[in-house]
C-alpha cells in the first residue's frame, strides 16, 4: 500500500491525532517534557498513549499547551494558567451557544 494512502498519512490532518511524541511536542513548544506531564497532572491535556505506553500529543493540544506556556512565560503558576484556560474555553464556548440561540431566534422572526 503506498505510503500516501495509509491511515497515519490520512490522519496528518486531524487536528486531534496523537501525531507528536512527548519529546517532539516539548521541542516544538520551546519548554520541557516535565511542563506537559505537569500539564497533564493538572488536567488541562490527556495526551493519547502509543502501544508502547509513550504519550503523544494532537496539534489541539499542543496549542493549549503553548497558550498554557505563555501564561507561565507571564508568571502565572501552572496550575492557575490551566485553570485560567479552562474559564476562557467555557467562556468561548457560552459566546458560540448565545450566538446560535440569537440567530435562532432572528430567523423566527417578531411573530413570538
């Protein structure tokens, strides 16, 4: 089977594949593979495991991880950046429920 064709390759874009082992992750990210364990520790990430055992990350959560970072970089201990990212995801996540609902409610017009 050609390499194009097989489900890894298939996978690359898949925001939520495991593409990135810990090391990998930690090298792109600029930090430690202590920081991501801490980060799973604190719940914010649970990287997928290979079938050997070995973490491996998705590029989705290699962006919290840099936003988690950057809070870090700012200062914030680890565990008030996740918790920190947490509250921002909720918040996002409210703002895009309000907004459907409101659309919604436009499209049925004033006869309410």
């Amino acid at each position: 089977m050609p390499a194009e064709n097989s489900p890894a390759v298939g996978n690359l874009d898949n925001d939520d594949y495991p593409a990135y082992t810990m090391g990998r992750a930690a090298d792109l990210l600029g930090t430690t593979p202590a920081f991501l364990r801490a980060l799973g520790e604190a719940r914010l990430i649970t990287p997928l495991r290979s079938e050997g055992g070995h973490r491996r990350y998705s590029r989705y959560q290699l962006r919290i991880a840099g936003r988690a970072r950057e809070l870090v970089d700012q200062g914030t201990p680890v565990e008030a950046a996740c918790r920190i990212i947490i509250l921002e995801d909720q918040l996002e996540e409210a703002l895009r429920l309000n907004e459907e609902m409101r659309q919604n409610l436009d499209g049925r017009g004033t006869d309410i």
